[in-house]
C-alpha cells in the first residue's frame, strides 16, 4: 500500500541519515584523534606451524574514541583513505611497529616480525620512502623485522609504480606480504613478478575448507604454487584445530587468527606473553 511505501521510505531515510551523521562525526573527530594519539594498535600473533613457534604479529589499528569506545578500522580506514590523515596516521603506525621491537626485544623477545597494513594512499604518498629510511635510521631494529602488507588491489592500481618504490623499499630491507590472497583480480598473473616475500591466503578460504572441497583445493594448490615461488605462505582467519593441521598437511608455513590468538592491545599482550612463550 501507499502507507507502507512511504514508511519504509522513511525508515531508509533515518538509517541514511544515521551512517551520514556517523561517517561525518568519524571524519571531524580524526583530526583530534591523531593529535591526542587515541589510536592503539591490537597485535595478533603469527606462529609457524611445523613448531609452533611464534614468529611475529600483525599490528591491527583500533580508535578508542573518547565518547564512542572503540572504533574498528573496517570503519574509519576507507573514510580516511584518501586524505592527509590516512598519510599521518601511516607515519604513526610505522614509528608504533619500530617501538613494539625495541619492546619485544626489551623483554627478551628478538627476531620476531611485525607486519604492518599499508593502504593504497601511503603507497602514492611521494615521501614515503624517505619516511621509512628516517625511522629506520633512528632505530636498533631491522628492516627486515618489518613486513609491509598491501593488498592485491594496492598493487595492479599503478603496477609500474608499485614496483618502483617496492625496489626501494626492499633495498632500504624491508620485507612485503599481498594481504587478502585471492580475493583481487589478477592474481596469479603478477605475482612472480612481484619482491614479495610471504602471500597471505584470505581468511574467507580458510574458513571454507571443511564445508566446501572447492575452497580446500584452492587452499592447497594456492600453497603449492607460492612456495614453488619460494615464498612463504600465512593462511589468515584460522578459526579451529582442524583447519591448523590441514593447513600443516598442506606445507603451510604460518597461521594466523582466533584459534591461535585474538588480536591483543599492546598492553595486555605484554602481560600476556611471557607465560605464553614458556609453554
Ligand atoms: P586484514 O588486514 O585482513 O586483517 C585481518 C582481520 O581479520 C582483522 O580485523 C582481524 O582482527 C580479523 N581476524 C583475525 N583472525 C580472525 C579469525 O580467526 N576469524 C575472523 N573472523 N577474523 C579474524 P580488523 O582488526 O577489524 O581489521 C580489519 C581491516 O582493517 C584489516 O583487514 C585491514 O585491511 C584494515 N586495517 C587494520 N589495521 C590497519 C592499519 O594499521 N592500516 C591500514 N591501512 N589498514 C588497517
Ligand atoms: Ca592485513
Ligand atoms: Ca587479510
Ligand atoms: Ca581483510
């Protein structure tokens, strides 16, 4: 009828409104944010999965946001994609990785890797490479402690500018990750080209394994074929015990999510860790 036609029009209307009003408060408060440093970073482990050893973290950015708690980033990344703040907040998270090895290391923990999200903007940002040289002169750390993940989308939107200022950052040592395998367009194609060191199967793979033969195939071939590149391979989003040993029957290198760890704050993981590494 006319009357439920024009209520859904008006529900629809306040949903809009509501997600322009919150998308418009995330944009204003960013600014602050960055000046009154409320973003943290969650680090989830990495461990290689023939000793179960841990090997490193991913650094996982959260907004605790003064009067809405946390703010995840599936939320406030692509708002802030494309704009200065997306570039100062790159900076920070970079400066935050050095500082969580000398932490690690302080604590007796050397060696260990932290890989860090980089999005498509930081990758354009023409001071980029100085940036990385900067901090890594300021820093005990190693470049190669340091992977950079960018996801297939990052990569084919300027391939021959990638590949530029990715040379110039493996020769400065840092190392690089694709983030999200499989989900781009391309795949296979480029990536013998690429300087990458690990691919990082998508989670939706992994979570698909034990319901769908499809997937699991996928899965094992995607393993296969990357080390024959001779890289290595993270499979992302491993949720139980069944899904880290098929991974293990198929050479999987390293496994990362919930079933070996959420994501922790800084804070907490300090705490945490050293009676996780006796065990
Ligand atoms: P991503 O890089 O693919 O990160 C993995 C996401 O999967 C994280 O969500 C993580 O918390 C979640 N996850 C980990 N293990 C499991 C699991 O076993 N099951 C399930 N269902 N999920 C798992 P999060 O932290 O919400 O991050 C979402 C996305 O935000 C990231 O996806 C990444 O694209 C982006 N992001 C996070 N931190 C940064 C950052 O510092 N910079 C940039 N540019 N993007 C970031
Ligand atoms: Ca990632
Ligand atoms: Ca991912
Ligand atoms: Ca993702």
């Amino acid at each position: 009828s006319k009357d439920a036609g024009g209520d859904r029009f008006t529900l629809f209307n306040e949903g809009m409104s509501t997600r322009v009003m919150r998308h418009i408060e995330i944009e204003h408060d960013i600014r602050d944010a960055l000046q009154q440093e409320q973003f943290k970073f969650a680090l989830q482990a990495q461990i290689d999965i023939d000793s179960g050893k841990l090997v490193g973290f991913e650094a996982l950015i959260r907004w605790l946001h003064p009067k809405n708690g946390y703010i995840m980033p599936d939320e406030f990344i692509p708002i802030m994609e494309n704009s200065e703040s997306m570039i100062t907040l790159g900076y920070w998270g970079i400066k935050r990785a050095f500082a969580i090895l000398a932490h690690l290391e302080s604590m007796g923990l050397s060696g260990l890797r932290v890989a860090v999200n980089l999005s498509a903007s930081q990758f354009l940002d023409p001071n980029l490479i100085n940036f990385m040289r900067e901090q890594l002169a300021k820093s005990e750390q190693g470049a190669e402690q340091i992977e950079l993940e960018l996801t297939e989308r990052t990569v084919v939107a300027d391939i021959s500018h990638t590949l530029r200022i990715m040379h110039q950052l493996k020769e400065l040592g840092f190392s690089f990750s694709i983030d999200d395998f499989g989900t781009g367009y391309s795949s296979l194609a480029y990536l013998s080209q690429l300087p990458v060191d690990v691919i990082k199967i998508d989670r939706s793979f992994i979570s698909g394994m034990s319901a769908n033969s499809a997937d699991k195939q996928i899965v094992k071939s995607t393993i296969a074929m990357v080390r024959k590149l001779g890289m290595k391979v993270v499979a992302e989003g491993v949720e139980t015990a069944e899904q880290l040993h098929t991974l293990g029957d198929m050479h999987c290198d390293i496994a990362q999510g919930y079933h070996i760890s959420k994501p922790l704050l800084e804070d907490d993981l300090y705490q945490k860790l050293p009676s996780k590494i006796k065990e």
